[in-house]
C-alpha cells in the first residue's frame, strides 16, 4: 500500500475506560480501521488530562485514575477517513474528533538496516 503526500490526519480523544460493548473502545477503534483497510492507526496514551466536564485524569500514583486519557490516530487519505468515521460514528459519544492535512514524508519500508542487539 503507497499513500500520497496529501493525507488526513484523524484524531479521536477519548477516555482509556470508554467501552464499546464488551471491548475497550480505542481497540474498537483501531480494529475497525484495520479492517477497513486504512494506512495504519496508533494509541497514544497521556499521563495527565481533561475533556468537556474538566475532570483531571491523571497517572499519579496517589490518582490511581482507570480512565487515562487517549488518542488514535489514523493517517490515510480523504475518502477512507470519511468512510471510516462514518462507519464509527455512533461510537464516538463523548469524544472529541480532529482531522489535519498532512503530508506524508515516508509511509512504508525503510532502507536502512536495523541493527539488533
């Protein structure tokens, strides 16, 4: 798969408790784009936070907070990220949904050697 230089970048913020019926809803998420056929989709996962109520969502270890705050990110072009949130869209309830042009630099195999340990 080749993506060209102009692409989508789509970011979903979310909560690490938020659930689709049994499953969490960032595996939901990038599961979905997977078999959708997008470029690829990451979890980021955020050590301190707050959405639309203002809650601090925080990792201290005195918080003890199950409900960290997240972000997928998925990078394709224009027509599978519509597709795609089109597809999610009644999952994404309390979320806060961005997208961005990017430009692709490099999506793929790289040509340098990796070096093992």
């Amino acid at each position: 798969m080749t993506l060209p230089n102009a692409a989508l970048l789509l970011r979903i913020y979310l909560g690490e408790a938020e659930r689709a019926g049994q499953a969490p809803l960032y595996e939901t998420l990038v599961l979905k784009a997977r078999d959708m056929g997008l470029a690829g989709a990451t979890v980021l996962r955020g050590p301190l936070g707050y959405g639309h109520s203002g809650k601090l969502h925080s990792a201290k270890i005195l918080d003890l907070s199950s409900n960290l705050p997240l972000i997928v990110e998925i990078v394709d072009v224009r027509q599978k990220i519509e597709t795609y949130l089109e597809a999610v869209e009644p999952l994404l309830v309390s979320t806060l949904v961005t997208l961005e042009k990017v430009r692709v630099i490099q999506y793929g195999k790289t040509h340098h050697e990796i070096a093992t340990p």
